[in-house]
C-alpha cells in the first residue's frame, strides 16, 4: 500500500473521481478519492458484492 501513498493517480476511476486500488488479499478492492496532499478511504469491498453499494458513500 505505500505505492498509493507515494502516487495515487494511476489507479482506474470507477465513478466520478473515486478510484480502485485492487489489494494483494484478492477478491478485495480499496475504494478511495485522491487528493494531491490526501487519501479519503471511501469503501474496502470484496467483489462479490455489488459495486455500487459504496456509491452511496461519496455524498453526491
């Protein structure tokens, strides 16, 4: 995880400016928004789950 920390722009977004880092413990996904000087953790998410269950999250 300290490749996130270092540059978290390569990561996909998946809706709106979320992006998703898929972690080494597969099936999970770190669902996160990226600022230049910060992470806002959104969701960690196993995949079976449905992918927009942690849209709600991001307030809009």
């Amino acid at each position: 995880m300290a490749e996130l920390g270092r540059d978290p722009f390569p990561c996909p977004k998946v809706r709106g400016e979320a992006r998703r880092k898929v972690l080494r413990r597969f099936p999970y996904s770190l669902i996160y928004l990226a600022e230049p000087d910060s992470i806002e953790i959104i969701a960690v998410i196993h995949f079976s789950r449905d992918p927009k269950s942690w849209a709600s999250r991001l307030g809009s």
